[in-house]
C-alpha cells in the first residue's frame, strides 16, 4: 500500500511540474529576433569583436537597463 501511495505522489509531482512548465513555455516566448551591429543598427551579426544589439519580444523588463561600469555584463535584469 505505501509504494502505491509514493507512486501515486511522484506522478501528481511530475504531472504539476508538466503543466507549470507548459504555462511557462506557453508565456515566455521570445520572438521577432533581430540582431545588429550597434554602431550603426545594420542588419545582420557585427563583424567578430564589435558590440552587437538584439532587439526581441517576449523579454519581461521594466524601464531601461543600462550596464553599470566599463566593461559590458553577460547578465542584465535577470537576462544572459
């Protein structure tokens, strides 16, 4: 009776974590991906070396976030 009742955990366990996983997925997509050079905002990569600026949708940040010091973050506002 007790692997029956831990069996019977594990799968509501694995059947909320599906469905808070599809809501996530159904809620965070991020798309409209354009990428530039940040120069000049020409279309396409940067060439190897130079900053680039990626404009999408489906990001959750409020106001403007700007880099805090000289040298450029891998992680803004939660985003890497």
């Amino acid at each position: 009776m007790a692997r029956k009742v831990k069996h019977v955990k594990q799968t509501m366990v694995a059947i909320l974590t599906l469905q808070a996983l599809l809501l996530f997925a159904l809620h965070a997509q991020i798309a409209n991906i354009f990428v530039t050079n940040a120069a000049g905002f020409q279309a396409g990569l940067p060439p190897r070396g130079s900053i680039g600026t990626i404009f999408c949708t489906g990001l959750i940040v409020e106001g403007v976030v700007g880099a805090p010091g000289s040298s450029l973050p891998t992680n803004l506002a939660g985003i890497s």
